[in-house]
C-alpha cells in the first residue's frame, strides 16, 4: 500500500511541475493507454500549455479577420507576411515575455528581443526595425526603477548587439502591474517575395539539423512556467528563464540568411517556447510528416542531460531545420564558417509520428497528431462584479478646479504622458540609416532602403489602454486598433495589417474570460471596419501573483491589457507629417467631434480621486471617414502638423505639438467657445475619448487652398474648427490656462 501511496504523491508532485490538470492527465493516460513517464507528460505540457497551444483563446481568435489585400501568409507561420510591392515583402510579430522579464528584467527582456528576431529571420526576412510596448507597476513603486532600468538595458543590450534599431513603442505606469509586468516585442523584417521559407515544407527523406548554440539547462519548462499565474516563491523560478548572447544570434542570422540565398534549406523552425519539443512536433504537424530524433547527436553544454531535459530546455540561439541529404556538407560548411553547431540530428519520415533514439537505442515514439491536437476549450464567462458600478460621468457632480493651470501641469508631467526619451536614447534608433521619424512621436517612420525602393516607406505603432479596457473591454480592444490606426494616419500613412498581443489574468477566472472574449470582439469589429487584418500574435494568460495577506491570500490581477502592433505604408516618406508644431503664426484647428466625456480620464483619476465611469463608445464608421478625411488633408500638403487627440485630452494634444519641436520651443493661444458647443472647460481640455485631431497649416495658405480644405472635410462629412494660432512662449486656452511653454517643456522631459 505504502507504494502506492507514494506513486500518487509522485503523480501529483510531477502535474503540479508540468501545470497539467487532472483532467488533462487523465486524458493523456487514456491516449497513451497508460500512465505517462516524465518524458512523455513534459511533451505532452508543453504542447497543451496555455503558451502553445491556445487551448483557452483559440475558440475567440478564429473569428479575427486574418486575410486582406496585401496579406501573403497571416497566424500559423513564424509570422505574418504582407506585399509591399516591387517584390518586395514585409514580415512581422509581437510576442510577449512576461514572466521571464519579472523573474529576471534584463535576460528576460533581452531574450524576448532575441526570441521575436528570430521568428522574423526564420521566415527569410533581415529584420530591420524593433518596438516595444512596456508596462511596469507604479511610478511610485520601490521596485519599479530596478524594473524600468533593467528591462530597458535588457531590451537596448540585445537589439544594439543586433544592429537593429528599437524605434518606437510605449511606456505604461499603473499599480496593476506592481506583481506583473509586462514586456511585449515587436520585431519587423523585410525580404524577397520569393525568398520567404516556411517550417511547412519538409520532406520525406529529408535530414533535420540543428543549427546554433548548444544545448543547455536554461528555460527548462518556460512554457509551461508561462502558463500559470505567480506566488510567493517565484525566485525558486529563476531557472526557467533563458539567458541570451546576441552575438551568437548575429551569427545566426547571418549563417541562416547565407544558406536561404544558396537556397539550402527547405523548412525551418526556430527552437522558441519549448525548445527541440515544439520545433519539431510543429514542424512535422505542418508539413504532415514525421521524424527521427537521435538526442545523442543534440550538441550539449551541460553533461548528462535527460532526454526530457533535452527536450524542453529553452536555450537561446537555436534552429531546427529540414534540407536534402545532398546539401547537408554545403549547409554545414556555411554554419561552420560562421562559428556554430550544424548538427544532423535526424530525418523526416512519412509516418505522422516522432521517433526518439537515446544510447543508440529507440527511446520513445510519440503521434504527432496526438502531441500538437492538444484541447480547445471554451471556457465559462462571467460579466465581472465591478462593471456594476461603471456608470456614466454625471459631471455636475464634480467641481471644476479653481486653478486649472494647477491642473493641467500635474496631467502633463504626469508619467504616463510625459517624455519617454529617457528610454528611447538608451536604443540605437539610427542603426540602418532608414528611420525618418524617430520614437517619441505619432509613429516611427522608415523609408524603404535599397535599389528601386524609391522614397515609399512604412509606418510602425504600438499602442493599448488597459484602464479602458478594463472599463469596457469591448471599447478598449477596439480603441487598441483605433489609436494604432490614428498615429499612422496623423504621419500621412495608410494602414495596412496589425499583430497583436493579448494580456490578461487566468483564464480559468470566467471574469477574465469575458473580459478576453468581448476585448476580442473588439479588435475583430476595429480590425474590419478599418481594413487591417490580423496577421500574427500572440496571447498572455495568467498575468497574476497569488501573495498572503495574513491568514488570507488574494490574487492581484492585471487590468486586461490587449496591445496591438500596426504596420502602414506610405507612398513618399518625404511627406510624412510629424505631431508638432512648425512655425509662429501658423493656425490651429480641430478636425473631428468632441463629446466631452471625462469618463475614465486621467483627469478624473488625477483630480477627483475616482476613474470608474464608462467610456464614450467609438463610432467606427466616424472613425474610417476621420482617418480618410486627415489622409486626404495631408496628401495635398495642406497640413504642417497633425496629433491625435487621447489620453490627457485637447490639452495635452496642443501642449506636446508646442513643446516637442526639436528646434524650438512653441506654444499656443487658443480660443474655444465652450458655451456654444454645451461643454464644461474641464471637459473641453481633459476629456480623452474624442474622435478627433489637433492640426496646424499655414497662415499664408491662399482662399483657393482653403476652400479646398473646406470641400475635403465636407465630402467626409467631418467639421473643422479653426481654435487658435501657435505663438512663441506661452500656452494660453481661454481664460483659463495661462502657462509658460519653457517651464511646462522642463517639466515634460525631466519626469523619467
């Protein structure tokens, strides 16, 4: 009895390593026809965790939009394809690496760099720009500076090391994040329309190699680790979390893109979450094929390794790939010029299955079918309890400040408006030669580079609102795509497909399941309304810390967090359209419409203690025609500037274009009758769920030039109101905002 006993603990000690549930076990057992060994039950973790297979999201992501006009390969490959004419094509992902950059800031965030290259790289693309969307607990926080300082050392020491330039992305302040942080990265690639390579490909008789850094204990079970939510002892976790050599990868990149210009690699996959598990289970499922595995031939840093240890471990800088057995000697002869491993450490077979040898022996053989169909489910959902008290704004019961001036100083240093160069200039931004317009304004822009490029280029954003969503998921999933599209189009670009990267808590909360599942719906209804299919992604469940508080333990949670990466083209980059303002005397207008709902505002967190109130719901159809109306302004280069207007309101829209002019410091006098458009002062200059831009053009613009403008705005049905002209010095708005721009400017750029 004691025996059995003691296998019943052993069984439960290994679900609780492998973040199996008991279902799920018992369901493995049942395909396997008996109890699973450590090797098999880590294959089988793996593949069914929440990280790669998607049992809990898969259900809502199918209903994504994922094809349209420029689409060449949307989900499913390393990552999304889209034509970008002249034979040329651009691919690109975002990925998450939350938990590892918790554990360990620098490697964790370093390597989800690294991770996110090679996902570009493997499709045969020379990756060419980065972005970021960071999100760290409160400003105030203790631990936040180690957070902020070591995540972005981690994030500028990879992609500088790569020569790849970080230019663009975001920088989020909130308590919510104080136990989880978030570190999403984007990673953008550009290659030939016929030179792309898929982990589809393989063929029987095929030799598969492994190419790269050797093998070692780091990220053993990081997939699974990713899929479950913290506790007290998330140190003892340190083990999971991979540490990275960019120059390594460098080499990687270079061997790679040598061997797929000679043409000698027929698929490949790159050994991510998972490791040698996921890369070839993957890529036999894709290509509908099988393989032997020999792990004696798996390169090894560390001596003794386990079969299942060989298997999961997540060391960085590794390939797994398929050529023929007559290119084996010219591959390898390519990687060993290079410096790395080139192993051959198997054959695909036409048997759907996966053959392990381990001592010269068959080890183990696994159906594919059986690893990769792991379970879908569709989880219960539950509106949560505290959307009960979000309410509509009834303004009347809040006073207006007596000084607004007061006011709108604390809105514009606040750290989640103020400058973020600080972070920016710790990237290499320039590497390349191709960035136009650098982080820190609407969207990165960068021309084309290469013969017959001309002067097109493409537009790069990342942007999410998790407070939004948290208070209509809906709306903040559509306004993640909305405000991604608004910065493109604020630049004179046109855009064309999104990644996405979706944050949330356990999904095994039905709150947290509604709150994903109507985010989604979100996305899916912005997505279509304006044209930019979903191409790649990624999801992040269990972003929570389960921490004792006195006899009780309570699970803080994230707020959800959907951040959406967008891709736009523009014709000519010389045109592009930057935020600020250019010139003393040029006029200032908004084009679009106000509500005036301060409704989940910095304002009204700031100011009155108290940001629980509905937001406005987004017009999509207004929205289309905004953004068309604002592209059609800048195409006939009637516009000098254009800045959306979002978080910190009309006010802090007109105080960035003054005080971010990098050669000069602006300001404004602004007159806005608020009587006769039936708003409060305050709503006028906080509220941040408008549906409209602050634009400038010039004073000396002819009567036939601003006729035109008058008949492009009517032909879109938007109103333009002129509000005031850009003045040297001062920031004036009615009666009530009386600022110096050089003070406000100090202020703004010294906060981080």
């Amino acid at each position: 009895m004691g025996n059995v006993s003691d296998k019943k603990n052993d069984v439960k000690k290994t679900e609780k390593l492998f973040g199996l549930s008991s279902e799920e076990y018992s369901k493995i057992s049942e395909l396997l026809g008996h109890e699973p060994d450590a090797f098999e039950l880590g294959i089988f973790a793996a593949m069914w965790s929440e990280h790669c297979s998607y049992k809990s999201s898969k259900v809502y992501l199918k209903t994504l939009p994922t094809e349209g006009g420029k689409v060449l390969i949307g989900p499913g490959e390393n990552a999304g394809v889209v034509d970008f004419g002249d034979g040329d094509v651009l691919v690109f992902k975002m990925e998450s690496h939350n938990h590892p950059s918790f554990i360990e800031p620098f490697q964790g965030s370093a390597t989800g760099v690294g991770g996110i290259m090679r996902d570009i790289f493997t499709m045969g693309a020379r990756p060419v720009a980065n972005l970021n969307s960071l999100r760290f607990g409160s400003f105030s926080h203790p631990r936040t500076p180690y957070y902020l300082s070591e995540v972005v050392k981690g994030i500028g020491f990879y992609g500088n090391c790569m020569g790849v330039p970080t230019v663009g992305g975001e920088v989020v302040f909130d308590e919510c994040y104080n136990d989880n942080i978030l570190v999403n990265a984007f990673t953008i690639g550009i290659a030939k329309k016929d030179g792309i390579f898929l982990s589809s490909k393989c063929e029987e008789g095929n030799i598969v190699v492994y190419v790269g850094s050797s093998t070692g204990m780091d990220g053993i079970h990081g997939a699974t680790m990713a899929s479950e939510e913290f506790d007290l002892k998330k140190n003892k976790k340190r083990s999971t979390v991979q540490v990275g050599d960019p120059f390594t990868e460098k080499l990687l990149l270079e061997a790679c893109l040598e061997a797929m210009e000679k043409k000698l690699i027929v698929s490949i996959q790159d050994m991510g979450a998972a490791g040698l598990t996921s890369s070839s289970f993957e890529m036999a499922d894709k290509s509908r094929k099988g393989m032997i595995i020999n792990l004696d031939a798996v390169p090894l840093r560390t001596s003794e390794m386990t079969p299942v240890e060989m298997m999961l471990s997540e060391s960085q800088e590794r390939m797994l790939l398929a050529c023929g057995k007559d290119q084996f000697d010219e591959l390898k002869a390519v990687f060993d010029k290079w410096g790395l491993n080139c192993v051959e450490v198997g054959e695909v077979i036409k048997e759907k299955e996966i053959r392990f040898f381990y001592k010269s022996k068959l080890y183990k053989t696994l159906d594919v079918d059986t690893i990769v169909n792991g379970p879908e489910y569709k989880r219960p959902v539950k509106k949560p309890e505290y959307l009960n008290s979000v309410k509509p704004l009834k303004t009347d019961n809040y006073k207006i400040p007596e000084d607004l001036n007061d006011t709108a100083v604390k809105i514009i240093t606040h750290p989640n408006i103020a400058s973020k160069k600080s972070v920016f200039t710790q990237y290499d931004y320039t590497i390349g030669t191709a960035t136009v317009v650098p982080p820190g304004f609407s969207a990165a822009v960068l021309r084309a580079n290469g013969s017959g490029a001309g002067k097109k280029g493409f537009l790069l954003n990342a942007s999410g609102n998790s407070k939004y969503t948290y208070l209509d998921p809906f709306t903040g999933g559509a306004l993640a795509v909305t405000e991604c599209a608004r910065n493109i189009t604020a630049c004179g670009g046109y855009p064309v497909a999104i990644t996405d990267c979706l944050n949330f808590a356990s999904p095994e909360d039905p709150e947290v399941m509604w709150q994903f599942a109507n985010a989604v719906e979100g996305i899916k209804s912005a997505a279509l309304k304006l044209n930019t299919p979903v191409i790649s992604g990624n999801v992040s469940f269990y972003n929570e810390t389960a921490k004792k508080e006195g006899d009780k333990t309570t699970v803080h949670k994230i707020y959800p967090t959907p951040v959406i990466g967008m891709l736009g083209f523009i014709d000519d980059v010389e045109n592009a359209v930057t935020p600020y303002f250019k010139s003393e005397g040029d006029e200032i207008y908004i084009l679009g419409r106000l509500s005036g709902n301060l409704g989940g505002s910095l304002y009204m967190g700031l100011e009155h203690g108290n940001f629980m109130q509905k937001p406005s719901e987004i017009d999509l159809d207004y929205e289309a025609s905004l953004q068309n109306c604002l592209r059609s302004l800048i195409n006939k280069g009637f516009l000098k500037s254009a800045s959306d207007v979002s978080e910190g309101g009309i006010f802090v829209s007109l105080a960035e274009s003054a005080i971010t002019c990098p050669n000069q410091t602006l300001g404004f006098a602004v007159n806005y009758d608020t009587a006769k458009n039936s708003a409060r002062i305050d709503s006028f200059l906080f509220s941040e769920f408008e549906q409209a831009f602050i634009i400038s053009v010039d004073k000396q613009l002819s009567g036939r030039q601003k006729a035109a403008v008058s008949e492009i705005c009517a032909e879109y049905g938007i109103k333009l109101e002129k509000i005031g002209e850009v003045k040297k010095g001062v920031m004036k708005i009615n009666d009530k905002i009386d600022l110096k721009s050089d003070k406000i400017k100090e202020g703004y750029f010294s906060v981080i």
